[in-house]
C-alpha cells in the first residue's frame, strides 16, 4: 500500500487559521523531529505570499530564514508551500517562488473551480521553476452542482503533479468521493489527491475511500488542527495504517507532538460541533455559520431553515 | 427512510461511565424536552441492577421514582433500561423488572458473546412480562475471529425484538459493518440494531452502512457523551437526517441540549484521542489502554509494540 501513496502533513499551514500563522519555536522544533520520524513524504509549511493587509504571522510569508531553519530540521522531507490563487497573480511568481528553489519540493495553488483557466498559466510558471506542482481545487462538495469546470481537467496533462480534490466544507461522503474520483480520473491521467476536512467525522473512512478509488496523496494535520471543524487527524491515518496495514510507526513520537498540539486545541478549541456539521452538511462556509451565530442574528434553527429555503444573503459557494 | 428505522438516544445510560450515573436535575430536564422535540424513538435511561459494591448514582438503578419522573417528562417516548448480564440472574428478574411495567417499553441486555446462552432465559423472562426485548451482543469488532456464538443467533427468533451488534471496542469500519450485517441477516429474521463507538470517527458511517444493509434502530448519545472515545453523536446524526432526507430537526432544541452537555464535556473531556483510537483499531479495551498510559508503566509505543505481538498481559477481548 505504501508503495506508491504518499502522504502529506500540512498542520502548520492549515493550524495557521487558528493562530494567524504564528507558532512556537519548541512546538516546531518537536514538531519536525517527530515528521522526520513518521512515514509522511511532504510537508507543507505555510503560505507563501504578496504582502496583505493586516498582520500576518511567518507560516504565512515563510520568508527565506524560516524555510531554510525548517528544511534543516527535515532534511529527509520533501517541503511544500501554498499559494492562494485569490491573493497570486503570475506577475508575482518569480518574486515568490525564486528564493523557494533550494528548499521547496512542491507548490500547490489553492484554486476556486471558477478561477481554474487563471490557474492554469500559474502553474505552468511554477513547473518551469523546476518544482513539482500541486492544483488543490476546493469546494468538492458542491462540484457535482458546478460541473461546468470539470470539463476543463484535461488542460491539466502534463502540466500538473497532483490534482487535488479538496472538501473545503467537510461535507462530501464515502459515496461521492468514489463518484467523484471517477469523474476526475475520465479527465486525466494526473496523480489525484484528497483533501478532507472533519465536519461531519468523515475525514478517515473519505481519505480510505479516496485511496480504494485510486488516489495517490492524503492531506492531514496533526490534531486535525485546521480551519473551523479541522482536517484529517495525522494521528488517526497513522493508526489506521499500522493496525491494519502494518505500517512502522513511531507511536511514541506521534504521541509526543500530538499531547504539544493538544494544549494547544485546549485554547484554541477546533474540531466539529454542531454548527460545523450544519456547515459541512449543507456546504456552507463555516466562518459565516460561526459569524452568524456569534452575532446572535440568526439561532442554529433559523439558519437552517433559511438555508432549506435559500433565503440567506451571501455566498454560499 | 424514517418509516421503519428507530433512533435511540441512550446519553444517560451510556453518559453515566463519566459521572458514576449521576446527573443534574436541571440537565435531565433540559435533555428531556429536548428528545420529545426530537425524531427518536427510545431514550435509554440508565440502567436497572442488583447492588452491586460501591457508589454508583441514580441512572445506575433507576428506582421507581426516577422512573416515573422521567416517563412524566416524556410522556411521547419509550423508555428504556439495561440489564448487564454479567451481574444479573435469572432469579433477579422479577425484583428488578416488575417495578418497570408503568414506565418502561424496552429492556435490553448487555452480553458477552460468550454469555449468550446464558442470556437467552433472561430474554425469555423479559418477554414474559410484556416487554421489547434488546439483545445487545458486545465486541463487535472481534466477532469474525470468535465466531462460535454466530451460530446460536437463530435461537433469538421470536424470542428478542432487536438482535443489536454492539461495537464496544469502536473498531469496525463500513466493510466490516457489511459483512457482519449480512451473515446476522443470514441466521435470523429479527430486527437488527447497531450501537457505535466513535474512537476511530466510524460513527456515523457505520451507522449509515448499518441502515443501508436493513438494520432497523441505531443508537447515539447528544456530544457522543458515552464510556472512553464515546458514541456516535446524536446532533451528528440528526444533521445527516435533515440535510440528507429532509428530516424534520428542531435545531434550536438540538444546540440547546448540546450546549448543555459540552459543558460537562470540558471537565470530563470524553471523545476520542490517540489512546482511544488505539484501542479501537487494536480492539482492546480502552479502560485497560487509559490505565496503562497513567500507571506509566507503558510508553503508547510500548502498547502498541507489546499488541503486535501480542505479549501484554489480561484480556484483550
């Protein structure tokens, strides 16, 4: 099973939503030892990024002294960064992925299924840069509702690492990740990947699901740590495929950076409940469920109704 | 899809490993109201015993008083209690049971798989005095290595209203829930219930998978609130329903009572975490897993080596 499959860690990335991409010098430093140990083949650091508005913490910029301190403490990963598509435009490219070369293995475009034609000249100049390419389309749960960019897919060939599948709402299930895996796979001969966030504890038994259909890469966090409801548990995956697939894992070491996150978790308290189950469940962004309620307009009843009757303003996709 | 299919909520029965069965007035209330709002059916309550040494709270015994109180609180559901077979006798019944018949419409057993022919004159006498009978054969998750009792299942016929496969260990996955489903299908025409543990997140897909393969009632408890990693998460459960197949939900009602015992949840933290998926994925019992982790007598790599290769000491099943 480990032949082929490949298995990303992304916690610092996706855990940096919760702490704006600031983490502890101790917490990082026990977390690369413990990556370094475990059968985890990428991982991603953080965002690479034009300057925005605001503060953002260093997981966000990952400037050239931390990818170096990083790649130091994992010399046998392979390290990935992000780019958001939103934020990138391929004038910027040279500024942020140049200084990226002798430390970065992957970058991945974070892509919304309507801005997949801009995408494409991205990655085409992240692939000229020598790096593998990763092209995370998000929203899988309303892909089936929106499938107008699906027949764009095959324009990936040839250009493109890893395709990715990304159920940015928690909300797909066994059933349609097989559905849509088949889909993806009548497009192109591209290596696919899953991407699950655990709204709805369907973060494992998709990932499985996704890997039986064929999938070549799984995304996961340690703790799950990771937007609203979070993502896979890395913990969880090493779990799994030690006990049922006699993987060698260092429990010990998987123990010891997950009890660090933990804490962690005890301040800044992600996971599901029951708005980001009503979230994944009806493929609403959790940051407006979460705003909608802590403003007290609207009670969880109220917004579930409105959304059966789609009277809500906002975007919704 | 709800005609035919039975839920039931057991949060106090199986809530009650955390707090030694005792409960706050005020939530029991609260939790009342909320499940006569709610599409369930049964509410478990806790459950009935001889005295066994040392305290246990209320919902251990539930005397009559309690009984009443709860049927008074909901009058539009079935209440329930449990017996555990490893403590209850055949010539307990009468004193345990006749006290029920105003109050009560299930009782189930807890049984070993290596109790089952022991309980078999318990169901019977149950029967007897009118009741629903809930035959609830623990350790699912071993049952294919330990296949004995598989073929004493045609002798529940006619005898037991639910024959339930109880996944004490939260081990299996969907396959699994398959397969077992239909060899009990094969052997009995009785209805079928599935009673899930959530270490390894299978909660809710194996309950899915359960109702998929004809299985007639499924349990689940509000916050998962149930012994180690704890249960399939009734609030889970009811957004599937309502997201997937228009279920009528009470979603104010829902937060409310899930509020209310997420407070409880800070301080006795139950839900699942390394050991516990451990434990699930090894099928070990998590109490043992739990104790050897404080006792510090084993690092969670040590547990995990020592499994391997089978060398711990104690009953694993």
């Amino acid at each position: 099973m480990k032949k082929g499959l490949k298995l990303l860690d992304c916690t610092l990335r996706d855990g940096g939503y919760y702490t704006n991409w600031d983490f502890d010098k101790q917490l990082v430093k026990d977390y690369c030892s413990a990556m370094e140990s475990l059968p985890i083949d990428y991982v991603e650091i953080g965002y690479r990024s034009v300057e925005l508005d605001g503060y953002l913490g260093e997981y966000f910029y990952c400037p050239v002294y931390k990818m170096k301190e990083l790649k130091g403490m994992m010399p046998n990963k392979k390290l990935v960064i992000i780019l958001d598509e939103k934020n990138v435009g391929i004038q910027d490219i040279d500024d942020l992925l140049d200084p990226c070369v002798n430390f970065i293995s992957m970058v991945r475009i974070a892509i919304s299924p309507n801005s997949f034609d801009k995408a494409i000249p991205l990655a085409k100049a992240i692939k000229e840069k020598g790096f593998e390419v990763g092209f995370n389309i998000m929203y899988m749960s309303s892909w089936i509702e929106n499938k107008d960019f699906i027949e764009k897919i095959p324009l990936i060939d040839g250009l493109v690492d890893y395709f990715y599948m990304v159920d940015s709402y928690g909300g797909v299930f066994p059933k349609d990740v097989e559905q849509i895996a088949k889909l993806v796979k009548s497009k192109t001969n591209c290596q696919i990947g899953f991407h699950g966030h655990d709204n709805l504890e369907m973060g494992l038994i998709n990932s499985i699901t996704a890997i039986d259909c064929g999938c070549s890469i799984i995304d996961s966090t340690i703790t799950g740590m990771g937007r609203g409801a979070g993502n896979l548990k890395t913990e969880l995956l090493m779990t799994y495929f030690a006990s049922k697939l006699n993987w060698d894992v260092s429990f010990d070491k998987l123990s010891d950076v997950v009890a660090d996150f933990e804490k962690l978790q005890e301040y800044h308290k992600w996971g599901t409940n029951l708005p980001y189950m009503i979230s994944g469940a009806y493929s609403l962004p959790q940051k407006d469920v979460m705003s909608w309620i802590s403003k007290r307009r609207y009670s969880i009843g109220g917004i579930v109704n409105a959304l059966q009757e789609q009277v809500i303003e906002g975007d919704v996709n």
